[in-house]
C-alpha cells in the first residue's frame, strides 16, 4: 500500500508560453484544420446521400486528436470509437482514403467494409473505430500490451511503442475502462488512457450520469496519474501529452488524461440535439480550439494571416479532391462480399483449386444473393 | 386507420405503465431523449423520471439492476439502444433473468422485458447489425417475441409486459416508421396477443414461407410476385420465435409440401435449421422437396451500400427459393 | 463537485467496549457456531460422496455474515455468491433446507435445482447465489432500487428496506462492481456492498491482481462512504455494518465496506490450497472470529462456558438432524425436471387441459430421456 | 500408448509456446495454480510469468486485451476457466475478434485462441453447464473446435494457435482426465489436424450417428450396443463446428439413409438443427427416416443428480433414437 493516491491527484500545471516553434505551430494548425474541413464536408456529403448510416462528427474536439496523435510515432497505436474519422486523418492516413471508405468505395481504407464507425489502417497504427461503449480500450490496453512482450519476451529492445486509447465521458462509467486501468496500471503498460468529455453521452449529461464528475481523478483511484486539461487548448494538450507519451516511452506506466472539451454539432448527423443549453454552446464555441490556436500562432508571431489562409486553402482543395476522389471510386466488386471473413478460409468452401471461396457457391448455404 | 410501428410501441408501453404502477421503463436516452427512435417518446413527462430512468452506459450494470428489480415483482421494461449492445449484459439475460425462475425453483419469477431494434439497420456496419433471435431463443427460460405490424408490436409487447417471464423483444429500427392498419380491436388499451401463436398473414396452397419481422414484408411481396406466377404461398409470420408455434408452421407444410425459410440473422444455427428440422421431425412425409433456407449471408455486416444488399434476403431471393421450391421433386434432389 | 473523497477516506474508528447484550452476544455466536459447524459438516457430507460439483465453504468469514445479516430485517435482502450457504443460514434459512438442497433432495430450499452455488429463499429475501463473478453485485443493486421504488412511486412510505450484497476481493476487479457503485451513488440507493477480502481469489493473491489493494478506498472514489473493518472481529463488523444499514435505512445512499478476512479452507473442496502461505494461515487461524467472540463475551461476563457449551451442542444437534433429515428425503420426482423453467409455460407443450407440460411427452423436443 | 486429454492439451501448448515465442497464454490461475484445471501444469515454471500471464477476474478486460494483443501478432491463447464466463466476454469474441478481418479488409487479423472447458460437467449447476458451441459457430469469423480425444486435443489444439483466425476451442471438462490411446505420429510436435474435418470414428451402413466433445463417446458406445442388435451404425466425429464438414456428413447420410444427431446443448437453434438442415439441403432423397435430433433438456441444469442425468443425452436415449430411425420408413412417419 506504497502507492500515494493524493500525491497524484494534483493535475499538474502548465506553462504555455513558447511551446511549440513555428514548424510544429503550423503542422498541428493544419491538422485541426484538416479535421474540421474534412468533418464539414461529411456533413455535406450525408445530405447529399453520399454517406449513410450512423456519422459521427468531430468538430470541436479537434485539439485533443492533434494534440495528441501529431506527437506519436507511425509505429505508435491509436485506438477510437465511432467517432473516428479525424484520429484516423490525425495518424496520417489520408483525407481520399476516409473519405471513399465513407462513400463506400473499394478505394477506402476497408474497401468499404467497415464504415464510419470502423476506420482501420494497419500502416498507420489505426487499431480501429470501436463502436461498442467501451471496446476499444481493452484492445488498445491489448496493444500496449504487446509493445512491452515485444521488448520483454521478443527481445526487441527498441519497442518503446506506446498506444492512445480515446474515448468520451459516457464511456468512463462502463466496467472496462475501470478493468482497464487496473490492469494498465498494474502491469505498467504503455498506454495512455485519453478521456474527450465533451460533457455529453448523446443527450445524457455528464453530471447526470456519474458520481464523481471529475473523471481524472479516477486515475489516482487505480494507481496511475491522472490529469485534466483545457481540450480546446492543443498547446495545453501538447503537453499534457508530451508528458504522458513520455512516461509511456520510457516504461514508466499509463496515464488517465481527461480532456474538457465540447463537440459544436449533435451526438450524429441524424441527432436533432435539441437538449443542450444554447448558452452552454454559445461558451465552448467562443473557445474554439482552431480560433484559439490561430489567435496563439498570429500574436506570437508563428504565422502571418496569409500563412495561416494558405493552409486553409490547401486544406480545401484537398478535401474537394478527397470527394471527387471517393466519388469516381468504384463500388466494391460483387466479390468483396464473401472476402475477408477468415485470413484463412480454408474449410468454407474454398476450392480444391485454392481459388476464393467467393467463387463457389455452395460457400454460404442460407445466404441471401449469392 | 393507420399507425406506424413506433406508435404502436409507444402507445402499448404507455398503457401497460398507466395500467401498473409497477411497470418502468430504464435504458441509455428513454427520458430526457425521449428514446434514441423515439419509441419512449412523451413518457418521462407523463410519468416521471423515477419510471424512465435513463441509465450510464453500463449495459451489464443497468441490465442486472433490472432483472434485480424484476426478482421483487417490479416490472421493468430495459430499452438497449439496439441489442447488440445486450452482448455486453447477455449474462445477466441468460444467467440471472432466464434460469433464476427454474434455480429458485420457481420461488423467483423474473417478468421482465428486454426490448430493443435487432438485426440489420441500414449503413450501420459489422458491429451494429447483428441478429440475436437464434440466440436468445436457444436459451430455456426466455420468450423471444419478434413484431413485424404495428398490430403485433401493440399486442405482443402488452402480452410481453404482463407475462410473469423474462421476455426478449426484438424490434427493428426499419419498421419503426411503417404504417399498418390497426383494428379498433387491437387499438384497445385491453388488447393483448398471446405469446407463442404464429399468424397466418396470407392463406395460400403451393409453399409455406415462414418469416419473421421485417422479412414478413418481403415474404408477402414475395408472395404476390409468386401469385402473378401461379403460385400461391402461404405467408406465416412467426411472432414468437421461443415457443415456436410448430403445430402451425407443421399444418402449413403438411398442407402445401414445401417450406421456405426466411431470416435476415447469420444461416448456421438459425431460426430457418430449426424450423427446417421441427418439420422433419414432425411432418417428413409431407415434405415434397427440400427446405429452401434464405438467410443473411453468412459474413459480417459490410458497411458498402451495394454490398449490404447483397448481404440481407431480397423479395427477388425468395421468390427464387419458393420456385425451386415448387419446381423440384423429391426424385429430381435424389438425383442432384 | 461537491462532494468530498478525502473527507469519507478516513476509516472510521471504533469503540468496542460494551458493544453488545448478553442476548445480542448470544445470538451472534450461535449464528457463527452455526456456520461453522454447518460447513464442517458439507465438508464431511462432501467426502462422503452426498452433495457433489463445486461446494465453497465459509469458514473463517463467519463474522461478516452474522455481523450483518443479523442486523437485517426479514424484508431486507441478502445476495450472495457461490460461497453463499452461510449467507441463508443467517438470514434464516433452516440448515434442514439448505443441507437437503445440498444433498439434491426435494425438501431442499430449491427443491434440489440449485444446489451449493445457488441458494435462494424468497421467503427469507436470499436473492440467490450468484455462481459468476460480479453477477450478483447489479441484481443486489436492483433489489435496493425496487425498495426505493417502492417507497417513492408505490407510496410504500413504510418500505425502508435495504439490500446486503456480499462478494470478495477478486470480484473488486470486476467491471460490475465498478459500474453499480457509480448508481448506486448517483442514485442514493439503499445499499450496502460488502467485500469479504480473504486476500485470496482462489490462488490468485489479491495483492498481484489490484493495483490499489486498499478496496475501501473505491467508496470515496465512487461518491459513498468507504470503511476498512477487521472482518475477524464480529463486533468491529456489528459496529460499521450498523451505521452502514442506518444510512440505507434512512435513504441516505450506499456504504462500501472492505472487512479483512480469510478462509480457513481451500477456495472449493476441491482446491488442493497449496499456494497460500502457512505462516499466513497461521496468523489468521489465530484471529479465528469464533475463539475470539467467545473470549469476549467471557471476559466481560456476557456469557459462561457451560452457556457457550450448551449452544455448542444444540447446534451440533442441529446438523446432524439437518444431514439426517436431507439423507431421508426422497430425490426430486422425474417431472421437477420440466417443472419451473418458466412461471407461465403456455405455448411450451402445457396440455389444453391446462395440466402441466411435463405430460407431454412433445415439450422437449430434441431432449434426451424424455 | 496412452495420454489422457489434459496431458494432451498441455503438452500441445507446451510445444506451440516453445516453438513461438509470440504464443502466450493468459486467463484467471493460468499460472501460478497451474491453471483450474491444470492443463497449463508447470508452463509457468518453464516460460515464466510474461509468457503465463494470470489476470484478474475481469473477462470482458482480459479478453479484449488479448485481441488486442493479437492485432499485433501475439498469438494469445486465452483461458476461459470455463465457457459459461465467456459471456462476460462475448462483446470481444464477436465484435473485436470475429469481425475485424473483415471489417478492415483484411488488415487485421486476428490469431487467439480462446480455449476452455464448455458444456455439463457434473453437480455444478444451472451457470456452470451451458453448451456455446452453437453459439459461436453461427458467427462469421469464428472458427469453433470441439476436441473429443487426446489426438483431437493435440492435434487441434497445435492447428488452433497456428491458424490466423480466432478460434473458439471448446473443451470438456469431464474428458480431461479420460486416456486415449496416442500414435507417435500424433505425438511428434509436428503433429497437427485440419480445421473443418470431421472423423468417422466407426464405420457402420445403417445409420449415421454425428456427435462432437463427450458425446463422441456415447455414441461410440451406442453403436456397439447397436452392433450386438445387428445395426451398423457409423460414428461421425465433428471435430469441427464451424467449419462444419458437411461433405463427410452428406457422404455418410448418402450411404446410411439416416441420420441421428447427438449434442449436450439446447435442442432449439443447436448443432443439430444445422446438421439436419444441411442433410435436407443437399442428401433430401436419400433419406429414409426422420433425422432424429438428440440434444440436452430444454430446461436450464438442474443441480439434483437424477435430475441432471435426465437433462443431458445418455448412451440409451441414442441407443434408442438409432432404433427408430432404422424401424422407421419415410411411408410410416407420413402417416404418424
Ligand atoms: C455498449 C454500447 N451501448 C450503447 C451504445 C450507444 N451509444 C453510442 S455513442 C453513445 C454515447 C457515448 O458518449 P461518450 O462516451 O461521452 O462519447 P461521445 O459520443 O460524447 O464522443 C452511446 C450510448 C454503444 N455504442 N455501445
Ligand atoms: C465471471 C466469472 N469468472 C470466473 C469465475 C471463476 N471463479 C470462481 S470463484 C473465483 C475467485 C473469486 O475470488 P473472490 O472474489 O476473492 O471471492 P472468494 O472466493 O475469495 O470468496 C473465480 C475466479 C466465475 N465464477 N465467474
Ligand atoms: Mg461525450
Ligand atoms: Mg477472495
């Protein structure tokens, strides 16, 4: 019982003078500039048919992905929910992939398998959108885990990987995230637990749905750090990440980190978000993450105006590109359907020959077209 | 006069709530939300927040608290959102609601409901468009009530709120805004079906096609298609997937001599084996021809449009399996 | 964020001079003499080949259960585990029902369909034992939901009745436990949750699989009162599961309480117990809360060996007549089998007569012998 | 030479964990108890604890961890202490597990095993004694083993770690301490079964027998009762839930003209279903009888001993369904 939970329950305080130089300045700007326009354009694309089914936006909570992801390593792992696009775009993979796999394409980074809610990229360390409350966090806790059994069992000495998991307020009361940070804390695995309280669960207040709204302190309670921060602030952010991202590295333990921030449209693109006070949303939009930053960048003397515009021009002809991109793609082929339920699919009915199963039509008794 | 789904929902939970004190309803946004379809709409101002309780997301927890509720005569009614989120409390469903009744020795009767949209929404991907019925009806100690009208989800999720038993009561979201004509009859606030009794939604004499929910829509369409052809199907709409009606499904067959099975759920181990099997069990000398299983195809929920299409029954697959029904005799499958 | 977890971290402190009457004294060691000797007794029945599976005994935690239990009301309710016999017992379950149901006998609590894991007693409010870990946790919390539902939407103004959940410290791990803290708090229901850490999850140590082994510690973080008591000292245990049950009674909330404790067996009586120190059972064995009430009730003249004897031998009489009484009842009739799977049957094959399905022969199909 | 399944199982993760250092076990006492039932005895001792790695109590936790684990290419073997818990887990098994390959197209797969012991031991109640495997098997996705003997144990076991895909590995706890004779080539660490065949453990003409777990020895000892009455009676080991081979099961169907199903779950939604399902889709004319399907009790396990015996398939009750499908001719059952 060595372990001092009042010790840590202090968040930790920052200085944000002179954090971050002109390079980075302009890197994380254009980032957050890439999730909202890209999110923006979402929202066109759902009312124009494009996208269907559930769609999640990010808007608002731009600082945290930024914040975050732009400090990790491509051999670093994020895992997120159902509201995945922008850690997908943060983690680099690009704005036409995410974008067709919305649109449905077979040029979307699941071929149009997974949907919003299931953005994959094995390149880029994209462990998934996890759709379920709560799912994400074991498998990423999972992943961190592999990062210590590859340093410790396979001897690969330069495994300093460390995994995000991100998840909203809502999911803070379900059992694995208290699961998880256990067995985090007790095996000292390189994650960071990052909490997007966005005061919300869909139209469940925070405060309505647990006992202790102050989410970080849950970190002390299990034996890790826990930290709260501004999460319009990406400077704040930065560091509380560099911080926590550097712990992870050196193999000294996961941190709990909660975000306060707010998201600037419904829970969905089909929400009709008529609960939330318009005062309160008036307050979070006046601390808009990206106004914020750019207010930060142009009296510090990071960027110019014309700068800054040209990153937001960019930005637009990429996403334009991005639509025409998704729009021209193909349908996935007829025989995407039956691919990729097994690695190996040996046994469900793929041919003597060893071609797909997809090609036999005794492969799925029952089914429906094929 | 017509009604959607929905207000069918709507109006048989508000009735059982105003019939009995002891009836509440608890899930993720049934209050202040008013439902996340809206099924719950107008009921925490009516009666209250301590009778629509919106819950933490915490589907073991809130699922337990319920059935733990239900063990002291209270009869709660658990919305999840959609139940492949009861994955995350299926324990609770399966261990402390269904065999508490017979490990009690019939001392602790859990009448509860578990209500929600099952199976295949639209766009919604691998993760939220699972069918549960084979599951939940395997399991001793459950009913499983499967509404396709407005008049089923009004009767039955009545007959489900008063039964003495943990009821699982699979909706679906695409049925929600559907309009069907509702009698008078079934508009009384006494209205009531009986749990376990299919409905023989269209008489007919060639093939039996047995369905469920949604797929009672397509069969009927199916059905027409089929009568400008000359066949003339008989259209059972399940209701109770646990008990399953076999004296009704086995008379349809033993009448027309051909069974077509529809489901939307994943093939092995389905809804279609089982009532393929009770037929052989009961009625193998009627059978003319082998049993057409139609079933969701048996991969996980693509998210792509024109893959999904391909993934979920289509009238035009049931029409193809009816004929091939109607079209081959035992001999000519000997021979295949 | 009003309330305060440094405040309720203190473990409360506890005078237990002149905590109880003779008659209180009386009736507490008898209920624990009961629980021993009635697990003694399964032990021996169990070796002898008369009850059978997984049998959990309770010896060595008895002050937990009689501490609380005895303070409950009829209508106050008990949930247990797997390790559940002396729960019923102290709720007042006669040991004839318990040990018939043990035996797989007819006139057992169950009729013979629970058994060890699953003891249930409407009449004495014995939710049941709950044989998976964590289950028990949220069907305890809805039974204190029902009471308080009771007495604000039925207008049962007298319905005070609160809820005794018991588990141990493996379950503290559990999400579940995480989960219905959270309600039960947000909620104010009337609930007390009761860990009885014996150090052990079968042979997992609690210290290797926690990462904060102070369990108590989760109340304050949870929004309730958390209190660390000497689960050895049935008086200690009296004193914190009075004001606990009072805070329920009055509508006040939930109280977590970790009592420290040990089994003085093996997890099951199958469990070989070969990884637990002896030098740890040894310093327990000689806090056994048996020896030590009765020193107590002797030193401060509350009670006199030949009065302790006399107890001593009535439940010895009690036991054997329970193990000769389950012995002699006849095993449960063939049609039990089909009996209670559901409270309304209809449609399962019940007769148009209305006779019971068990008749028909066409209830089961696909079953075995019937 | 003898070895008993236990032995088996333990010495096949023994040599996959020697021969991968990726290969990891964890779950609830793996390690330093040597497992509940001791199938990881003395892997601790030899790999240490990063490698057996014992958890808390926390399976839905636990579980997702090792998915996660596997992501990456771990290949973790997680230990179910029994199935019944699995439903703690089950969101993991199916969302995170079965259906990741697909839904990212084929970027992830996902290489665990969940193993342990499923289905009726003996005296442990309604919880502890529920059948999944027709649960698991009706999942795209999932591969879902059930071993009968030590050769099935080793080499399915060794096949399961191996294979790219989850596997759901269902063992049984009253087979653990059973011997079975064991050749050398099924000892040599090379030694591996194919996922999705079945084993035709007897040969026999007048009817087919399917069973899988313990049943496969019940039905064995059915047959040679079978055999003294003069029917032949051929024993199909599953091996294999899914894939389910349904080509050895046609042939033996095509050669037998009947079929008996044998499965310790619930009747509804079960293995058997399937297989009768399967038989009339593709053997329809060469069936002489009404498939007969034994399965458990539809009721949830009662604790009593006789009871118990009664809810779950004795060797008589198949003994006695072969009887009436070989007596019984398709003119018969038509007129039943
Ligand atoms: C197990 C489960 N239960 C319910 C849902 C439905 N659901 C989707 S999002 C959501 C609210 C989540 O809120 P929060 O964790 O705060 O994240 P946010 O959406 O605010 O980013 C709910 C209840 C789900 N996806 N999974
Ligand atoms: C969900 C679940 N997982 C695993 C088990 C197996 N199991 C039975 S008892 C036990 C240990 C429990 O330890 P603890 O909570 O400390 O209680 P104790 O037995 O010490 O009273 C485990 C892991 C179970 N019953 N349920
Ligand atoms: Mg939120
Ligand atoms: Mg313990």
């Amino acid at each position: 019982m060595s372990f001092s939970a009042t010790k840590l329950a202090q968040p930790l305080t920052l200085n944000t003078t002179a954090l971050i130089t002109k390079q980075e300045g302009l890197e994380v700007y254009e980032d957050m500039v890439l999730g909202r326009t890209f999110e923006d354009m979402c929202a066109q694309m759902y009312y124009r048919g494009k996208m269907f089914g559930f769609v999640h936006l990010y808007n608002g909570q731009e600082a945290v992905s930024t914040g975050f992801i732009k400090l990790l390593k491509k051999e670093d792992s994020v895992a997120s929910t159902y509201r995945d696009h922008v850690h997908a775009l943060s983690k680099g993979v690009s704005a036409r992939a995410v974008m067709s796999e919305l649109f449905g394409k077979k040029t979307g980074c699941c071929r149009g398998q997974g949907g919003s809610m299931h953005m994959f990229s094995k390149e880029h360390n994209v462990l998934g959108g996890f759709a379920f409350i709560g799912e994400g966090i074991p498998v990423a806790t999972g992943a961190a885990f592999t990062s210590k059994y590859r340093r410790e069992v396979l001897k690969e000495a330069d495994c300093d990987h460390v995994t995000v998991a991100f998840f909203g307020d809502g999911t803070c009361n379900n059992g694995q995230f208290f699961e998880c940070l256990n067995m985090a804390a007790l095996w000292k695995l390189p994650i960071i637990f990052v909490v997007e309280n966005n005061l919300w669960a869909i139209g469940m207040s925070h405060l309505r749905a647990t006992s202790d709204p102050e989410i970080w302190k849950k970190g002390p309670a299990f034996g890790m750090p826990g930290v709260h921060v501004d999460g319009m602030d990406v400077l704040k952010v930065r560091e509380v990440a560099k911080e926590a991202i550097g712990r992870a590295r050196r193999g000294e333990g996961p941190t709990l980190v909660e975000c306060e921030t707010y998201r600037f449209r419904g829970h969905s693109l089909a929400d009709p978000d008529e609960l939330r006070d318009p005062a309160e949303k008036a307050h979070y939009a006046a601390r808009d993450p990206i106004t914020a930053l750019k207010k930060y960048l142009l009296e510090n003397n990071l960027a110019s105006e014309p700068e800054l515009k040209a990153i937001d021009k960019r930005i637009d002809e990429l996403i334009e590109d991005a639509v025409e991109f998704a729009d021209e793609s193909p349908f996935p082929a007829r025989s995407q359907l039956l691919e990729n339920v097994f690695a190996d699919p040996k046994g469900f009915g793929i041919g003597p020959d060893g071609r797909y199963r997809c090609e036999d039509p005794k492969f799925t008794e029952g089914t429906a077209h094929v | 006069k017509e009604m959607t789904v929905r207000d069918a929902l709507n109006s048989a939970l508000d009735e059982e709530m105003s019939a009995d004190p002891k009836v509440f309803l608890m899930g993720e946004e049934v209050g202040e939300y008013q439902g996340a379809y809206k099924i719950s709409k107008g009921l925490l101002e009516k009666y209250g927040p301590d009778r629509v309780l919106d819950t933490p997301i915490t589907e073991a927890g809130f699922t337990g608290i319920g059935v733990g509720a239900a063990y002291y005569g209270l009869r709660p009614v658990v919305e999840f959102m959609t139940f492949n989120f009861s994955m995350q409390a299926i324990d609770h469903i399966i261990n402390s609601a269904a065999k508490s009744n017979y490990m009690s020795a019939g001392q602790i009767n859990v009448p509860i409901v578990f209500r929600g949209p099952n199976g295949a929404a639209a766009g919604v991907g691998a993760q939220h468009s699972q069918c549960y019925a084979a599951w939940y009806a395997s399991v001793p100690g459950l009913k499983v009530l499967t509404p396709y009208s407005s008049e089923d989800a009004r009767g039955l999720l009545k007959a489900a709120i008063r039964d003495p038993d943990p009821v699982v009561f699979l909706e679906n979201e695409l049925l929600y805004g559907e309009s069907f004509p509702v009698s008078d009859e079934a508009r009384d606030s006494s209205f009531c079906l009986p749990i376990g009794k299919a409905k023989i939604e269209r008489e007919g004499k060639d093939v039996t096609i047995t369905a469920f929910s949604k797929m009672v829509g397509y069969s009927l369409k199916a059905a027409e298609i089929l009568a400008t052809e000359g066949i003339s199907a008989e259209v059972i709409n399940l209701r109770s997937i646990r008990p399953l009606d076999r004296s009704t499904i086995n008379a349809s067959v033993r009448k027309t001599n051909r069974l077509v099975t529809v489901e939307e759920g994943f093939p092995q181990h389905g809804v279609g084996a089982e009532i393929c099997t009770s037929v052989v069990e009961e009625s193998f000398g009627y059978l003319d021809a082998p049993v057409e299983r139609i079933a969701g195809a048996d991969v996980p929920m693509p998210y792509a449009a024109n893959l999904e299409r391909l993934a979920v029954p289509q009238v035009e697959d049931i029409v193809r399996a009816a004929k091939r029904a109607c079209y081959r005799s035992v001999a000519l499958a000997a021979a295949a």
